[in-house]
C-alpha cells in the first residue's frame, strides 16, 4: 500500500535495528484519514470472506480494527490483557509473549462474545513474532470460532510470524511489509 509506505519512509523512526515507532500516525497520534484508507484496504482484500466479527488485541489494535469494521458492518471484539476484575461470567484465556516490553501476559475474552458461529478476521498494528496473533488464534479455537484471516498494517517480515501464521494455513495479509531494519534503514519488500 503506496500511502502507508510513503507514511513510513517519512515519519518512522527505527530502533536498535529491529523496532519501528510511528507514533506520529499509528501508535500515539492516530491519522483518520489515513486509518480509513487501512480499512478500506482490508475490505478489498478480504471482499470474498465472509466476515461476522473483528478480533484485535489491546490497546494499538483497537482504532484499527474499529475502523476497518466499518467497511465491513460488523461488530469489533478486542482481547483485554491482564485478568479483568469486573468481568463476570466464563472467559476464554491466552498466553502472550510481548515482543516490545519482553514479558510474557495473559490476555482474556469474555464467552458471550465469541461463538463457532463466528468467522473472524483478525486485525493488529504490526507483526513480529506472531505471538499476539498466535494468541488470538488460540482464543478463537477454544470458542470454536474460524479465523478467516489475519490483516496487518505492517509486518516486519525477517521475524518469524508470517511463517507462524502459515503454517496454520490461515491467510495473512500485510499492508507494508519490511525486509529489514538494519543500520536503521527501512528496507520493504
Ligand atoms: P508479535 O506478537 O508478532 O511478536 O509482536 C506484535 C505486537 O508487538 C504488536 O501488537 C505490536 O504492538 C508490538 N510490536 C512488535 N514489533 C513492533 C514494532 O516494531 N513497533 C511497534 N510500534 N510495535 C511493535
């Protein structure tokens, strides 16, 4: 996706070689504009999916996911992380390793909002390990919900996710995908 790259090349900021911060459009300031043409996106490359439900992770994923289910007319369901007090009921519970803050934390789902009805795309900021995703996947097995597929803003394709997510033999669908960070150099596909 020519826009989002151009966003990139001009405001990101690379770090120790393996980090790319975007604060200014994706991850602090958010730009809507640039948000709905991600949606958009997503609609068109997912138009032959037959989608029921958005499933994102907090806190990055959730504008994402929020605008994109606006081209799709379906409702946003995100995985709260840490073990929510104020949640009644039965939940579905997953594992996450955090790439960025290098600790590992518990991410949750309430049952009532996920069912084996459900075909799910999965949406988030960025890939690396794929073990935000992974985790997402894990959650929608054990509510017997289909993962449609997987849509991310931008991959960093030298880490292993994408292989991750393959390997299941779920669809992926980056908008950017970088080859390398090295010497702070962005370097896509
Ligand atoms: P993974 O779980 O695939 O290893 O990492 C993906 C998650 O870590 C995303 O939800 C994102 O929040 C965060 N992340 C991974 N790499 C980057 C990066 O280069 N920049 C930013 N801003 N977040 C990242």
């Amino acid at each position: 996706m020519e826009i989002l790259k151009n966003r990139i090349l001009e405001c990101a900021e690379v770090i120790d070689g393996k980090i790319l911060k975007v604060d200014s459009f994706l991850n602090h300031q958010c730009d809507i504009g640039l948000y709905n043409r991600i949606g958009q996106e997503f609609k068109n490359r997912f138009a032959k999916s037959d989608i029921t439900k958005i499933l994102t992770i907090e806190a990055s994923g959730i504008g994402i996911a929020c605008i994109t289910a606006q081209y799709f007319g379906v409702p946003v369901v995100f995985a709260k992380k840490g073990t929510a007090s104020n949640f009644t009921g039965e939940i579905y519970k997953s594992k996450v390793y955090s790439f960025t803050k290098e600790k590992h934390y518990e991410i949750i789902v309430a049952k009532k909002v996920l069912s084996e009805q459900d075909r799910v795309l999965i949406i988030d900021d960025f890939l690396a390990n794929g073990n935000a995703v992974r985790g997402l996947i894990d959650i929608l097995g054990q509510a017997g919900a289909k993962p449609e597929g997987v849509g991310i803003v931008i991959e960093k394709m030298f880490q292993k996710g994408r292989h991750e997510i393959i390997k299941m033999g779920i669809r992926l669908e980056s908008l950017a995908v970088i080859k390398s960070l090295e010497q702070g150099k962005i370097i896509f596909e």
